[in-house]
C-alpha cells in the first residue's frame, strides 16, 4: 500500500505539465507555422521493371494484367539422354487459385536482373513482348495442390531444342482467367521450382533447383488513360508529384510533413497494398520515368482499403521535406527538391491499381509543422 | 521500500530539473554545499568554500554532499513541482607542516537545471517542453596558512567548468513529440578567492574575496534535420564576490552566526556589453545549540536577490527576485569515521505572479578521526 501510494505521489507530479514558468524563456522561443500545399507538378508513368528479386512468380490474365513466368535450371548437358526414364517439372503454387498453363523453350538468352516483359536483358529487346520461345509445348497442367508434378517433353526434343531449356531456361504460359502465383527461387529450398530427372537403369533421381527466375508481366493498354494518376506494382506505375517548399525558412526544424490523398483502389488481389514515398534525386522534368529515387523510402506503409472507400492515406515524410529545405543554394531555391515518387513497395508484391485523385477533397496535400530555431540564453 | 526509494530518485534525478528561476543568466547561485554551513542559513565566508577559514585542522578532512530537492512552482493558479537528486560537492582538506593546510575540492557554482512546459496556443495545439541540465563547476586547489593559532590566510584557485544542454521539443497538431533543438553549452574560466579569519574559542570572523573573473561560453545550437550547426562564443564578465561572516558563542552550549555576500555585478557584462544584471546581496543568520555533546541542532535563516530579473506577465516587464530561506539542520556522529551531517531547508522564492517553494535536503559525509574531540569552529 505504501509503495501505491509513493508511486501514485510520482506519478501526479511527473504528469503535471502545467505551464509554470514558461514565460521565464521569452524572446527565446523561436515562431512555429504550419502551411497546407498542393502539388505545384504532377505527373504518373508507367515503366517495367525486372521483377526477379521477388520470392514468387505470378502467371495469369484478366482484364488489366497478363503474366507469364520465366525459368532456368541448371541442367547440364551430359545427361544420358538414353537412360532417361521421365523428367518432370515440380512446380509449388502459394495459393489455391487453379491456373492451367502450358510450358515453352525459351529462345532467347536473357538476364533476370533486367528481365521484362520487353526487355531480355538490359540492352536487348525480347523479339516478341512478353519473352521469346520454341513454338512446341513441352509440358502442361493446371496449377493445383501444394506441389505439382509435371511431365516434361524433355528426351524425345531436339538437340538444339534441349539445349535451348538448358540455356535459356522455359516460359510459362497462362490459358485461364485469374492470376496465380508459384513459389520462386527467392523462397525456401523446398518450394523453389526444380526438375526431377528419373532414369531407367536403377540410378537414383536427380533433382535440379531452378537458380533465376522472374515474372513478365503486362498491363493491357486500355486499363491506363491519359493524364491517370495511378500507383501499382508489377508493370510499376508510379506517381511522381512536386511542392514548393521554398517559403519555408532555412533554419526550420520540420516538426512534421505529412503527405495525404484519398486514393481510389481500382483493382487488387491482395487486402493491403504496400505502399512507399521515395524522394527524386533528379530532375523528373529532364529525366522523366527515368529519373533516379533514393532507394531508401522515405515514408512507408500498408494500405488496407476500407469498405466505405472513404479512408485517406498519411504518410510521414518529415525527413525528405526537412532534407528539402535545409538546401539551398545561395539564391535560396531548394536544390535537393526534385519531388518525390508515391509508388508501390516492393514493385513485385501481388498486383493492385491505385488511382490519385488530382483535385478535389481527396487530392494529394502537403501539411507542413515547422519551428525555428530558439535564441540563446544569453543575448 | 528500498527498491521504491531508488526508483523515485532515480526518476527525480533524471527526469526533472531544479527550480523555475534557473533559466535566466547563468542559472541559480549555488550557495555553499555543505550541511553544516547549510543548518545556519549558508554563510559563505564561514564555510569550507573560504580557503581562510582552516585555522585549526589536526587530521585530513574530506566531505562529500549530496543534494535532494523538490520544487514547486505556482503561477497564475497553476502549480507544478520538479526535482532533482544529485551530488552537491566534494572537498579536502590536508595539514601541512609549518601549520599549513593544502585544500581540494570541486564544488557547484550555478545550475542551470530546469524543466517547463508552454501552455498551448490558442489558434493551435502546439505546445513546447523545454528542459535543461547542467551547471557551472569549480575544480578549486589551494594553499592555507593558520598563524597563531588564531588567524588564517588562504587562497585558492579555482578553474571553472562545465556545461548544460538545452532540449527543445515541440508537439505538433497531431500530438506527436519531436526534439527540434539542442542548444549545448560549454564554459570555461579561472579565478582566485582569498580568505581570511579570526577565531577564538567564543568569537570568530571571516571574509571571502574573489576578484572579477571571465568566463567564456561556447555555445553549439544543432537545429534537428537541419545541416549546419550554429556555433558562437559568448565572453561572460563577473565582477567580484565579497562575503563576511562572524559568530559567537554566548555559551558553551550556544552560537549564533551572521553573514553577509555581496555582488555587485550590475557591471557584468556580455560580449563587453552590460549584461543588465543587479547587484545582489545575501544575509543569513543561524544559530547551533549542543543539544547533547554530540547531536547539535542548528537552524538559520537567509534572505537574497537575484543578480538577474524574472520575466512578468506584462510583455515588457521584469521584476526582481527574493528568495527566503529558513534552515534546520543536526549532526549524527559516525564512530571512527567523522560525521553524517543533514540540513533541510525551506525556500520561498518570489518575482511577480511566479512563486517557488523549494524543500532541500541535504547530506554531507565528513570523515574526521578528530570528531570526538571537536571544538567549536564556525562554517565546517
């Protein structure tokens, strides 16, 4: 009982913030402001981007999206063609959507790293959008289970063909309606895609895990119009937006920014859609959807759609806004603002469509807390 | 309890600052740190902080205080009370053949302790909460000479140090706290005090002398977010210090003491210009009365002025502050150590519509062989 009361004595008097004394600091307390700003530039873009660090692969088509998978293993060329018995393709789906798919040599060597659906690496097109391949089919099924096992058309092909899938690995194409998604090569060993090569003569199974793999994916073109404010994953669409800032003093202290919109969920498959800010590190006007963004988000969170869609977006970019205005050049223009990106993080998450509504209550905003700096005790 | 106890100081200590007066100049004058002298009302020329005062001293003396100390605060109707639990000095005091005494001791000077919260602005939700840690401390060395068995001189030097940090945090409309600034400052100076006493076993006097002394402040403003750290060196000027003090012994069982500070420091300056500070004063006056041969009970009572104004409600207005202090303290004999000594002290402090109501309590561990065969000498 003692102890309650000692604890609850200190409690009152560490609770007690009552202004008492606090006109002792006058002239030392610096001017604080806030200041609501729209974007002073605003723009949207489209760009495709390699999506292979992503732990699965997404293979499907609906109304906005089609997605095929692309695969390598590391199959060697001294397999004993002859004493080959069956091989099979050994998939691992993450969901239980069913997706029937058929599978193709791939003809063109490619690098995951910049792998899209138009480029095959960084420097070379893909003949055909969305990946080049072998016309025959040498595997197909529907997506089904926690594993499927497929047999693959691999022994009675084509030298030239075998040793296309060697090299160039396999696509796989969707025949359904839907978007589903395989366990990639990012995922645990167990559930990364392999091939299983069975032999004739008693020798034992030989497994091969796939080591790259990406998805290639496309939006179709109808589902984006001109002048769209839009933020997605996947073909990445990215949001690009600009405030000025220069009306805020050097010497600030942001206290807080907060970025906020109402968006409009257009399309989705997932209940929450990542989301980041990224801030410009040049100039989107020069560079356009090429323009480089601090890999660092500046600003991050999961957006859960409500059901009243009435729910509006915060997000705290007090550090990007403070690194705005904190430089300057000697004119006093804020030479770091180049704007910043609202896009979806990471780009190769479950695909979702976000629109950003350009005027209106629900347009994006910028509230801005700031503080000058207080003066000396001695002055 | 034991576990509450650590807790509650611990929180005091470092959650809360001193007093609601410590924002302005350098912060609050420490007065001499040292239960006895505190029991009779903290006459500064008969305590420890004098170098003159050593007229007799058989064995080596150390003494560590420590402070714990409560505040509040009321002001147009609101109250709030801080805190602060800290160590208050250290010192030593060593014979030296040829009736000399070597001194050491670091003691603090000003605090600049401090803790409040604005009131929020009526178009907004802002609100500020600014505290502060830190003081100004003397690192003091120096050299006695009793004469005659009556008389003392002594002088020390005294190299002053320290520092305090200012944060400045702001809540912004949302209700969230930030740290915007950080305001730290370092300060550095050097001094001499020159001491003097007379002592009989019935009557005793003392004076205390530091002459002006600068003091330079560097100060570091790191404004949060923001990349260029302000940096300015202030040149403080504080004219000198003066104290007198006196005691008597009507009885064996009784002394009474006065003393007596002056500084007149409306001449300080800042950057060599007038800093518009006051010249201060302080008197005190205590009592000791042997309540058996070992536990003395001694009360005092004190009254000063600022050397600089609090700010008034009025935008423009200033006004001078007093401080009352009514003093009670004893000694608990320690064998074969020295002494636990404890003072407690009430201070009403007062300027315009703010007034402060400070408890004090405070401990100072002597360790004397000679305690047993004390004699009566003022201030230690």
């Amino acid at each position: 009982m003692r102890r309650l009361v000692w604890f609850s004595l200190l409690g009152l008097v560490a609770c007690n913030t009552a202004p008492v004394g606090f006109d002792q600091l006058r002239g030392r307390i610096p001017a604080a402001q806030d200041t609501i700003m729209a974007p002073d530039s605003i723009a949207s873009y489209a760009r495709y981007v390699p999506l292979s660090p992503a732990d699965r692969l997404f293979l499907g088509r609906d109304s906005y999206y089609v997605a095929r998978a692309l695969i390598r293993f590391p199959l060697p060329d001294t397999l004993g063609i002859d004493t080959i018995a069956s091989v099979q393709l050994v998939l691992h789906p993450v969901d239980s959507t069913r997706m029937s798919f058929v599978c193709r040599p791939c003809s063109t060597a490619w690098d995951s790293a910049y792998a899209t659906w138009l480029m095959a690496d960084d420097a070379i097109h893909w003949y055909s959008p969305g990946g080049d391949f072998w016309p025959d089919s040498i595997a197909g099924s529907v997506l089904t289970g926690d594993t499927l096992k497929v047999d693959l058309r691999y022994a009675e092909l084509d030298s030239t063909v075998r040793a296309a899938i060697r090299q160039q690995g396999m696509l796989l194409f969707p025949r359904d309606t839907g978007l589903a998604a395989i366990w990639s090569v990012g995922a645990s060993a167990s559930l990364k895609p392999s091939i299983r090569v069975n032999y004739r003569s008693g020798k034992n199974p030989q497994t091969f895990t796939a080591t790259v793999a990406t998805t290639l994916i496309d939006t179709l073109p109808n589902t984006i119009r001109s002048g769209d404010l839009l933020i997605g994953p996947g073909v990445a669409l990215r949001t690009w937006m600009r405030f000025r800032v220069d009306s805020i003093p050097e010497a600030a202290t942001i206290a807080s920014a907060e970025l906020e919109f109402r968006p409009d969920v257009e399309y989705r498959r997932s209940d929450s859609l990542p989301l980041a800010v990224h801030g410009l590190a040049q100039s989107f006007a020069d560079k356009g959807a090429y323009a480089l963004y601090d890999p660092l988000a500046a600003a991050s969170l999961y957006y859960v759609p409500a059901s009243d869609t009435d729910s509006i977006i915060h997000m705290d970019i007090r550090g990007l806004v403070q690194s705005w205005t904190s430089n300057r050049d000697s004119t006093g223009r804020d030479t770091a603002n180049y704007g910043l990106l609202i896009m979806a993080e990471p780009e190769w998450s479950k695909p979702f469509r976000i629109r950003v509504p350009r005027t209106g209550p629900g347009a994006p905003r910028l509230t801005i807390e700031y503080v000058m700096p207080p003066e000396d005790r001695f002055r | 309890m034991k576990k509450t106890a650590t807790i509650i100081l611990a929180t005091l200590a470092f959650g809360w600052g001193q007093s609601f007066f410590n924002m302005r100049g350098l912060g609050g004058i420490v007065p001499p740190a040292d239960a006895r002298t505190t029991g009779l009302g903290s006459p500064c020329a008969l305590s420890p902080l004098n170098p003159g005062i050593w007229v007799t001293l058989n064995q080596t003396s150390l003494a560590a205080s420590g402070l714990a100390g409560i505040a509040v605060g009321t002001q147009s109707g609101s109250s709030r009370a801080v805190g602060t639990v800290r160590p208050a000095s250290a010192a030593v005091a060593a014979p030296l053949p040829l009736q000399c005494r070597a001194l050491l001791g670091i003691d603090d000077r000003f605090n600049q302790d401090f803790d409040v919260w604005s009131e929020s602005l009526p178009d907004t939700a802002y609100r500020r909460h600014v505290y502060s840690h830190g003081g100004i401390h003397a690192l003091r060395a120096g050299i006695a000479k009793s004469l005659l068995g009556r008389f003392c001189l002594g002088l020390d030097y005294s190299h002053l140090l320290g520092g305090s940090k200012e944060e400045w945090r702001f809540e912004g409309n949302s209700g969230a706290y930030s740290t915007t600034d950080t305001i730290e400052t370092d300060y550095a100076g050097n001094t001499f005090q020159a001491g003097a006493s007379f002592q009989t076993s019935r009557f005793s006097i003392a004076a205390l002398y530091e002459p002006a002394m600068t003091l330079t402040a560097h100060r570091l403003k790191h404004v949060h977010g923001v990349v260029a750290d302000s940096v300015r060196t202030y040149r403080i000027r504080l004219p000198n210090v003066m104290a007198f003090g006196g005691g008597v012994e009507p009885t064996d069982k009784l002394g009474l003491s006065l003393g007596l500070d002056l500084r007149p420091w409306a001449g300080a300056t800042l950057d060599d210009v007038d800093a518009g500070y006051r010249n201060t004063w302080r008197i005190s006056a205590g009592a000791e009365y042997q309540l058996s041969p070992e536990y003395p009970l001694r009360i005092g009572y004190s009254r000063q002025t600022y050397y600089f104004d609090a700010l008034t409600s009025d935008p423009t207005g200033t006004a001078a502050i007093t401080e009352d202090g009514l003093y009670v303290g004893t000694s608990i004999p320690v064998p074969k150590f020295g002494s636990l000594d404890l003072s407690g002290s009430v201070l009403l402090r007062r300027a315009d519509d703010l007034t402060e109501v400070a408890g004090r309590l405070m401990l100072t561990l002597s360790y004397r062989e000679t305690w047993a065969r004390r004699t009566r000498r003022w201030g230690y």
